[in-house]
C-alpha cells in the first residue's frame, strides 16, 4: 500500500510539473496579431537578405515560436556543400557565441540558440525533398523526416503544415527551384496555416539561390498582393525600419 501511495505521489508530481513547465512555455511567448493566410488579407515583408529576415524577428522580439521555412536550404551548418543528402550537423561556435555571426547558412540555428524558434518546420519542393534526402525519384508523397536539436523538435516535409498555433512563415526564393508562384499560391490560400508574421526573402546574400528563382518569387510577391499588405523591410543599425 505504501508503494502504491508513492507511486501515486510521483505521477501526480510529474503531471503537475509537467503542466506549469508548460504554461511557463506559453506564457514566455511573445505573438502578434494572428492572421488566418486563407480567409484575411494580412501584412507580409519583403526582405532582401536571409539575415534580414532573423533581424525583423528579432526586432520585433517574438520568442519561443514555430518557424515554418519554405525554402530548398536547411540554413542550419556553416556550410551546405551541393548536393548533400543528410541533415547537416550543427556548426560548432565558440563558447562566446554572438548573433552578430549570423548569415544565409545559420540563421534558423541561430534563431533556436536566441530561443526566437523553439520548433522549426522546413517545407521542402517534393523533387527538392526527394534530392537531399537521397529518397527514391518515384515517391509521389515522401514522408515527414522528423529530427531534434537539443529537445527542440525539427520537421522536414513537403507540405504545408496545420499547426496549433500561429506561426512565423518565411518564404524563400529558393523555395521556387522546383516549383512556381502560382501553384504557392493555390496551396497557401488552401491550406489552415495561420501565421501572425509572414516573410518573403530574395536571399540576395545566398550565391546558390538562382536569379530565375528570385524572378519567381517576385511573381509570387505580385499574385500575394492581391491577398496581403506587402511592405518592403530593411535593417538599420542600430535600429530597424519598415518602409512601404
């Protein structure tokens, strides 16, 4: 009886420890207004540079989010040599880390280090998807790859994903290596994904992202506009600005 009555004191303890870990988590993260991307016309930026796009989150001091990455690079290693099919291993900083390092190949690690990420889904152009994963060219639908950094939940797919809550969307020129704005287009407006911060990234600063794939997004950015406020974003130092 005494065991049982242990038993029963730690599962209570756990669950109990469990749930103010998670309301702690809830309450330390910072959202904006929530946008439904299928039903209201909401506000999206335009940003030059892969690294403008972690400078408006962090300007804007969202933590703790899910990330949803639309784009043909995992951004996650100091380098990503052509062609590679494994998930990258983890760029080995020094100890005083700064965020003032970021760049094209890091950003998404940098923003789970910054705790502005704590779950990254990256949706990748299935013929993309199938590439770096070195999967079998008939697949019609590949599955999710599903990998953890340090406890924090990382999503490879080819769809868009239904999350429970809003998220930070990035959009990327890379993202149109192998597909087109309209077909984007059809499936964001389809799609249940709510996101409280839309970004659109000609990633300027990325030597593997095409001029092609940058005139795609440009048309993407043309067909959103029907459905978003478009504004075009650029960091300054020390501070940033949103010009129309």
């Amino acid at each position: 009886m005494k065991k049982i009555l242990i038993s029963l004191i730690i599962l209570i303890a756990s669950a109990a420890s469990f749930f103010l870990l998670n309301h702690a988590g809830i309450s330390a993260r910072k959202e904006l207004r929530a946008f439904s991307l299928a039903r209201e016309r909401f506000p999206a930026y335009v940003v030059k540079r892969t690294v403008d796009t972690y400078a408006l989150w962090k300007e804007k001091q969202v933590r703790g989010r899910i990330v949803v990455h639309l784009g043909k690079f995992l951004h996650f290693t100091e380098s990503e040599p052509p062609g590679t099919t494994l998930i990258p291993e983890v760029v080995n900083y020094h100890s005083h880390f700064s965020d003032a390092q970021t760049s094209y190949r890091d950003f998404l690690w940098v923003a789970l280090q910054t705790n502005i990420a704590r779950e990254i889904i990256t949706v990748i152009p299935p013929e993309d998807f199938k590439e770096r994963f070195g999967l079998d060219k008939s697949l019609s639908a590949p599955h999710d790859v599903v990998n953890h950094e340090y406890g924090s939940l990382r999503t490879f797919t080819t769809r868009l994903p239904s999350t429970p809550e809003p998220v930070l969307l990035n959009i990327d020129a890379s993202y149109f290596a192998s597909t087109d704005a309209a077909q984007l287009m059809d499936s964001l407006l389809k799609s249940a994904l709510q996101a409280d911060m839309v970004t659109i990234c000609l990633a300027e600063d990325n030597p593997d992202v095409t001029d092609p794939e940058r005139k795609k997004l440009l048309e993407f950015v043309r067909l959103l506009s029907q459905h978003a406020e478009i504004s075009t974003y650029t960091p300054s130092s020390p501070s940033a600005t949103v010009t129309k």
